[in-house]
C-alpha cells in the first residue's frame, strides 16, 4: 500500500468550542487517520467526518491549530486525491463557520507593502511604504486589501485598524508632510494576503519600492543633500 502524510496549520481568529472535519476523495481507500479527531469513515471509504478530542476541540484566538492525516491505497490502484477538504469552526461565544482547505493564495503587493518571515504563531509581518507628495496635519487613510479577509490585524505605534470584510482602514493622528516615507509596521494572520494598498485614491500596490526624492522638498536644492534653504519670513507651524 502507499501511504501518503500531509500536516496542515489553521490559524484560530476566535477562541473556539469545537471543530469538525469533512473530506471527501476521488477514489476509495484502504485506510486512513486524521491527527487530532475522532474518525467516522463512510461505508464506500471516499469520505469522512473527523470531529476534534477533547483536548484539540478549544483552540485559542491568535494561536495555530496544527493538525495532519495519512491516506493509504493500493499502489497497484488509482491514486488517491482529496475533492473536497472542509473544516469547521464553532466559535466559543457562539456560531460557527466553515471554509475549505484548498486555498490558492492570492499575489502579495510589492512596493507599497514589504512583507516579512511568520513568526512562531504563524502570523505575519510586514510594512506599508508610502512616499507623500503633500502636506497634511493628519496622515490621510491608507487602504489595505487582505484576501482572504482577515478578523484582526496590528498596527504599528500611532495607527489603529478599522477591518470590515476584506478591507482594513488604517488611521494616524500624525502630522505628515511633503516627501515624507510614511512607515507603517503591520501584523496579520498568516494566511491572508495584502493585495491592495491605497492612499490618496491612488493605488500603491505594484509600484516600484519608493524612495526618498529631496526634488519634492521646496526647501532643498534638487539632487542634492544640502542644508535646508532658508527665508526670511516666520516658520509656520504645522501645515499650511
């Protein structure tokens, strides 16, 4: 017989109650053991409902669920494939939701979003970049697209996320101004994706990683790094 093993990590948004597993494949098998959960096969061996152990049924909200199966067939015989992979999750405070496994994930921006490695809880890193051509006494929105949509994200100091559906509103108090690289640290769920940045009504996703231009700077020399031009008239606090 052929023995396939596959491991899976799930990252939790909620503190959960219980879970459930539901898989079907396209060809009987011989055997098989899904980790974690108690098995109810079919009678026709191509599907299966796992329903998570006691000790595996709480999960915690932030946390990753780590679980995996073997399938056995005969190795003379056709292989074995899943048709369908679903888990779902029953939420502590009530409710529950069901997604696939078989999850294809979508193209990162790059430009106006640096991503960075996982971290031990598997969640994710990165940066928004933004280059401003204006002066503004607060930072105007950004925009960011997360597929699929994520039920929490963290900001850097001095931001706060406002997320509805795939979209997450990141907000500053912070005074910016003309040719400023705005720097936004941001953390995630490790399985979703920045897709869209936008600022200004102008989307930043696929654009070239940007770079100070002190051509923007009405008080500096273009192409140069020389002290600050200075007038005679008084210094205006804060943005015009």
């Amino acid at each position: 017989a052929v023995v396939s093993t596959q491991s899976t990590g799930i990252p939790i948004p909620r503190d959960t109650r219980s879970w459930r597993i539901s898989a079907t494949f396209d060809n009987k098998i011989l055997a098989g053991d899904f980790w974690a959960g108690e098995k109810r096969w079919s009678q026709d061996k191509l599907s299966v409902k796992v329903i998570g152990n006691d000790w595996s049924a709480r999960q915690t909200a932030g946390s990753v669920f780590k679980t995996g199966f073997t399938v056995n067939y005969n190795e003379h015989g056709p292989e074995v494939n899943f048709k369908t992979l679903e888990i779902t999750l029953c939420w502590l405070d009530g409710g529950c939701d069901t997604c696939s496994l078989f999850y294809q994930a979508a193209e990162e921006c790059e430009g106006g979003f640096q991503v960075n490695e996982e971290d031990e809880e598997g969640a994710r890193g990165g940066e928004v970049r933004i280059m401003s051509t204006e002066c503004s006494s607060t930072t105007p929105d950004i925009t960011l697209t997360l597929s699929p949509p994520a039920p929490w994200l963290e900001p850097g100091p001095g931001y706060i996320a406002n997320c509805s559906a795939e979209h997450c509103v990141l907000s500053s108090e912070m005074e910016v101004g003309i040719n400023q690289l705005i720097q936004v640290p941001i953390r995630l769920p490790g399985i979703s994706r920045v897709v869209g940045v936008n600022f200004r009504d102008q989307d930043l996703c696929n654009v070239e990683p940007v770079e100070e231009d002190l051509s923007l700077d009405p008080t500096r020399e273009p192409d140069t790094t020389s002290d600050p031009i200075t007038t005679v008239e008084p210094p205006v606090e804060g943005c015009a």
